[in-house]
C-alpha cells in the first residue's frame, strides 16, 4: 500500500471512517423511520428516492467531475450528504424529510459516480487491481467495526438520554454520531492534489452527442447493472428488517451478525486481485456471483439463526467480490476524458433498479413478506452474471487501446 501514489493513499484513509459512519447508516435507518410511526410503503419511498435522484444526476455528475476535476466533486458530495442526512433526521414532517432525502441522493451521486474514475486517474495498471480491491476491502473492514461497535450504541445513547432503547430519540442521535464520522472522512480528501489527465480542464464538457456515441457498448453495461440494482433494491436494504423479524434479535445482535459479513467481505475481495489472475476480471465476477445465490437462498427459507447468518455472511463477501474488479475492468476500457460521463451511465443502470426496487419491495413485505423478495433477487442475480459472461467473456483477450482511442469505448 505504501507503493501506491499520495493521492491514492489519502483516499484509503478516508474509507476507514466513511465505512464507519456508513455502517451506522445501514444498520438503524429503516430502524429509526419505522420507530417514527411511518409505515412501510413511506420507508420504500424513501428507500427509492435517492436512487431515482442519483438517477437524474447521474450523466451530470459525471460530466461535472469531468470538467471540475474528481477531487472537487469528491469533496463537494462527500460533503453535502452528511450536512443533507442531518437535516433530514431534524426534519419534523414527511415533506422536508423527502426534501433532504433528494439533497442526500444529488450528493451521493457526485461523490459516487467520481470515486472510480479518481483511482484509475491515481493509479497505474498495474497498480489498479489492487487498489480498487483495497479500497473495497477497507471499507468492508470499516464497516465490520462500525456494526460490531453501532449494535450497541442505541442501547448506550438511551441510558443517557432517558428513551428507550429502539426509540426515535436514540436512533436519531447515533446516526449523528454515524454523519460526523462521514464529514470526518472529507479531511484526508482535502489534503489530496487534483491530478490532471489528458481532457481534464482543457476539453469541452462531453454533451449528448457523446453519450449517444456510446450507445452500443453502454447498452452492455447497461442491462447487467440494471438487474443487480433491481434484485438488490428489492431485497439488501430490507435485510436489517428481516433478521429482526424473522429471529427474536435486539440490535446489539444484529449488530454482531452485520459486522462480519463485512470481514468476510474484506477478505474475499483482497483474494480478488489473485483470483483475476488467474481466470481474468470478467471470469472472477461471473463465478463469485453465481456462487453467492446459494446462499442468498438459504437466508430466505431456512429458518435457523445460526445457518441463516453463516450464509449471510458468505453471500455477501461473494456477491461484493467481484465488484471492484468489473470497475477496474470498466474504467480500464474507457477513455481518460470519458471515464465520468461513462461511469454515470453504469451508475444511472444501477440507480434505475434501486429506485423501482425499493417502491415494489415495500407493497410485497406488507402482503406477501419476504419469501417471493429472495426468489426474484435470485433470479435478477442469475440473468446479470450470465448476461455479463456473453457480453464481456472475450473483451480481456484483446489489447487495450481505450486510452488511445478519440472517443470510443473498447468493449
């Protein structure tokens, strides 16, 4: 890691506590907005709405990145979402909470959209594979703290508030504790250097005429991540819920099954650079992800706490495995002065899924519960591994020549 370039170093320092403050995120939001009385059609809604807003954004994100430079934008989102999480846990009514909620995901999607073409800008090619893998691996280490330790914090928060243990007020006040740790991760950002690539700051801003351009590779990348994104947005957000109210957990222990599908995931995508390797990117992310629906499936329909949180945990660190390689794989194939623009899109694919999936989910758990969420998710799963195989399976064979290429993406 110390081989690698400052840029790239400072940006590993932040993922410690953005993992932090997002594992207190993950692990109490739909806590907290079901302990405010609302139900679960209001909580899918704003599950979907940062997705839908990431969605509107996503093109002018990265093109914003694009001509800004990928430190701006990393700084402007990254900081922006926290302040918007803030306001939206003081917000008294639905209206300003769906408000800030939008703000938190325009934010989320200039941060997002600009993190994977900042690390290719910040590293070599032979540098890339690690870094991404990393990166993911520091964040899913970060997160398993942040669970282990955020389990307990509601419970802790409340003896000294006079609430209760699952009440608002504590919830609340450990998602603060969550945002400030996120705006603690902004101060290694701003101690980074912008680093110019060709087109950075000296090409007009990619108009539609280049996304259109694009059209025939993007689909490609398109379909797959549209899948992904709708089976996990049916399902992943909705996790924390359903061990609670499948097993008789309290949230220390939901804390203590979270913590370690993030190590497990740490692991496994460290083994990702090896497994590359060997098999190449596209290969590496077919099997790891056809490999976790197994799983996927035992968490579902076999109700026995101790098997159900094993195969989480393993789920998880297959299902994530793959994803820093496909990045790296991606922004690899694109052009330098491209890299937002098309990484927009990919994320655009993601968001759509994760927007209409929420909304759907929400009406289902209310009817029909879980079961037919963990059947459609496989499903979604399976057709995006085999969909990437077909369309990518002989793209590592021939040479890269993206960097050289005036505007076309090699894939």
């Amino acid at each position: 890691m110390l081989a690698l370039r400052r840029n790239a170093r400072l940006y590993l320092l932040s993922a410690l506590p953005s993992g932090l403050g997002l594992s207190v995120y993950f692990l109490f939001f739909n806590l907290y907005v079901l302990s405010l009385g609302e139900s679960r059609e209001f909580l899918g809604l704003l599950q979907a709405l940062p997705s839908a807003f990431t969605l509107i954004m996503g093109i002018p994100a990265g093109m914003l990145g694009d001509r800004l430079g990928r430190r701006w934008a990393l700084l402007i989102g990254g900081g922006v979402g926290p302040l918007a999480l803030w306001a939206f846990l003081m917000s008294p009514s639905r209206p300003l909470m769906l408000v800030w909620t939008v703000v938190q995901g325009a934010a989320n999607a200039l941060y997002w959209v600009n993190i994977a073409p900042f690390l290719v800008q910040n590293s070599s090619e032979e540098e890339r594979a690690f870094l991404f893998s990393a990166d993911w691996s520091l964040m899913s280490l970060a997160l398993f703290v942040g669970s282990l330790v955020a389990g307990g914090l509601p419970a802790f928060l409340a003896g000294r508030m006079d609430v209760g243990p699952e009440s608002a007020g504590a919830y609340r006040t450990a998602m603060l504790v969550g945002m400030g740790l996120s705006l603690l991760a902004m101060l290694p950002l701003w101690l980074t250097r912008e680093a110019r690539g060709p087109g950075l700051r000296t090409t007009a801003l990619p108009g539609l005429g280049d996304v259109f351009h694009l059209k025939a590779p993007v689909v490609k990348l398109f379909l797959p991540t549209l899948l992904i994104g709708f089976g996990a947005g049916l399902l992943i957000p909705y996790m924390n819920l359903f061990f609670k109210e499948r097993f008789p957990i309290d949230d220390r222990a939901l804390g203590t099954i979270f913590a370690p599908s993030e190590l497990f995931t740490a692991v496994v995508s460290m083994a990702g650079p090896a497994l590359a390797l060997r098999l190449g990117k596209i290969r590496s992310v077919v099997f790891t992800e056809m490999a976790s629906l197994g799983f996927l499936l035992i968490i579902g329909f076999v109700p026995v706490l101790p098997i159900a949180t094993v195969a989480f945990w393993l789920r998880g660190a297959l299902m994530n495995a793959g994803t820093p390689l496909l990045s790296a794989f991606v922004m690899e194939q694109t052009p330098e002065e491209k890299r937002g623009t098309v990484n927009s899109i990919v994320a655009m694919a993601d968001q759509l899924g994760r927007m209409i999936g929420p909304a759907i989910s929400g009406a289902v758990q209310a009817r029909a519960g879980f079961a037919p969420l963990f059947l459609a998710t496989s499903v979604l799963y399976a057709l995006s591994a085999g969909l990437t195989y077909v369309f990518f399976r002989d793209a590592e064979r021939a040479p890269m020549e993206a960097e050289r290429d005036q505007g076309t993406i090699q894939l």
